[in-house]
C-alpha cells in the first residue's frame, strides 16, 4: 500500500493512550511514530507504505527494560491510493480494544464548499438540510454543496423509521462560510433508551489564509 493518513479520534478516552505505527509496518522502535489523538480535530497526514492492514502499536517493555513495539490494532484500507481519514474509537469490549472507520479524505471526495455526513451508527436516516432533502447511510456520505448556505442559516433535521413509528433524532441549525468543508460525524444515543443521536461537527479551511479572517 501507499497512501496519506489523519487521524480523528471519536472519543476522549483516546487521549490518555499511546499508539504507535512506522512508515513500512515493521515493529521498529527506531521508526515508531506516535499517533497524534485529539477529538477537536483530525491530526496532520502520516504516510504509509506497508501491508494492509496497517498495524497499530504500544510501546511495552521487555523483561530486560527494553522498549518493544507490540502490535495492539490494526487498521484496514480499502485498496485506493489518496489521502484517507480514521476515525478511531475505543471499544468497551475487548479484543479488539479498538473499533476505526475509513473514508478518502482528500478534496477530490470531499470538496471545498460542502458537507459531508459520516454515519457511525447502523440506521439510515431521512431528513432535510436547508432546501437538500437527505438520505443518509451508515459510513460515508456523498458530499453536499452548502454555497447556498453562506448567508443566513440551514436547518437540519434527521428523522429515523422504527417499524410504523417516526422518530426525531436530530435538528439543528447550521451556518458555513467559504474556502471550508464541514464533516458532521453522526454517532449512536448516548443512553440506550433514547432516539436522539449525537453529532459532531469538524470544520476545515481550505482556502487561503487571510489574517484579518478571525475563522481563518
């Protein structure tokens, strides 16, 4: 394989863990590259060119005291060279200890000027985005042009079918500018007993940095 990686964790319980990989999948100390794990936003682009699954590491130390890297996860590409995104979560079950989730990331897929919707659950979901009507699958989403959008607000409203039962899962109302791109990560209820999902919204610029923009 041989292709550019982000990392977005989707919880924060990421934060306190180490994880390591290397540039060719070998469990090299000398190479190890520690994972940058921040839920705000994705990390900077790491370049691999090793076997897929890539392999994720811990750092451990051996019965002598020294550092080895011990595989922990391992993360699957489609076979597609671009530049992807993981997201990357922490399971209550184990193994594995981790769950992740794969999309290409790059602005030929997710273009300046839209937004892109990234289910995590296992519904589908029917709704509206200003004037857009949506559908939304589980995993990655066709991109959404929101230039319309750049003036005023676009409501968003999810709904979900539970047999003859309509459920509200999700409303919002949503500004954008321009020179950005905005995931909207949707993710399950917190608590088992509600419909409402939780979202989780990533904006990026693209544009040129202009320092007199304050969300720039």
């Amino acid at each position: 394989m041989n292709l550019n990686f982000a990392v977005l964790p989707l919880d924060s319980a990421l934060v306190e863990q180490e994880l390591f990989y290397t540039d060719d999948g070998e469990p090299s100390v000398s190479n190890a590259v520690e994972l940058s794990l921040n839920p705000r936003e994705r990390s900077q682009y790491y370049h691999y060119q090793g076997p897929n699954p890539m392999p994720i590491f811990h750092k451990v130390k051996d019965k002598e005291e020294k550092t080895q890297l011990i595989q922990a996860y391992q993360i699957s590409f489609p076979d597609v060279r671009g530049e992807w995104l993981v997201l990357l979560e922490k399971t209550t079950q184990a193994p594995p200890p981790y769950r992740s989730h794969t999309f290409l990331y790059d602005e030929s897929a997710f273009p300046e000027g839209s937004v892109l919707f990234f289910n995590t659950t296992a519904a589908s979901f029917s709704g509206i985005l200003g004037e857009n009507e949506l559908k939304i699958e589980p995993g990655s989403n066709q991109p959404i042009d929101i230039s319309a959008y750049y003036q005023g607000e676009a409501p968003l409203g999810l709904i979900v079918k539970d047999g003859d039962q309509i459920h509200k899962v999700l409303y919002s109302k949503l500004s954008f500018s321009p020179d950005r791109r905005t995931l909207m990560i949707l993710r399950p209820p917190k608590r088992p007993d509600s419909y409402r999902i939780q979202a989780q919204r990533i904006n990026e610029y693209l544009g040129k940095f202009d320092p007199d923009d304050p969300g720039a």
